[in-house]
C-alpha cells in the first residue's frame, strides 16, 4: 500500500451499527451502519459509506460534509428553509450550523467526507 494513495477495495473495513447514533429520534426506529474507509484525527479527516433505515432524527451539525447518496432517498429540513428531497445519483454539502430535522424515505446508503474544525 502507498503511503499517499489509499483504495477502499484494497481495505479490511468491519462497519459498526449505530456510529454516530441521532442524539433526538422523531420517527420510527431507525439505525445506521458506518463502514470508515479513512480516518486522520490529526488532521480532521474522516471518509466511507454510511447506510441508514427508515425514520427521522434532529441533526445539529458540527462539521462539514460532502455527500454522495448511492441508494435510497431522504428529505433534509433546515430551519428557515424549504425541504430538500435527496435521493441516488444526487450529490450535496452539509455546513457547520445546519440544523434540523433529516428523514430517510427509503433505506438509504452514501459516501460521505467529513472535515472536523480545529480545536
């Protein structure tokens, strides 16, 4: 493996049920499963596939986001603004401060880059 170049398929990944799990669920029951394909603490980095079942859950973002939706489809509510369906094929970015409510329709399955701010 090079030390500057990491592919996923070439990796031993265990996903682990309910990482992060939703501090306030508002609808059914619903879980996740998170497969980290990279991870650099000291410099903030995180990426992988993230899957999650039907509900909805309060999020409070604390980082940035960039997500591409595989399979499946959701509704993101932040406050102030109008909902957004997001379903396969789609591609979005997440900010620090978003607020809201995220509701998955259909068992859905992305691949995600999380930045963590310093500090």
């Amino acid at each position: 493996m090079n030390k500057n170049l990491t592919v996923f398929r070439e990796l031993d990944i265990q996903p682990v049920l309910d990482l992060p799990f939703f501090e306030e669920v508002l609808e059914g029951t619903p879980h996740t499963l998170t497969s980290k394909y990279y991870h650099d603490e000291k410099q903030g980095r995180i990426c992988g596939e993230w899957q999650a079942s039907i509900g909805a859950w309060r999020i409070a973002y604390k980082v940035w986001e960039f997500c591409h939706v595989l399979s499946g489809r959701c509704v993101i509510e932040l406050e102030g603004c109008a909902p957004v369906t997001l379903a396969a094929g789609d591609t979005f970015i997440i900010e620090p401060g978003a607020k809201g409510k995220w509701t998955v329709l259909e068992d859905m399955k992305k691949n995600f880059v999380i930045l963590v701010p310093a500090g």
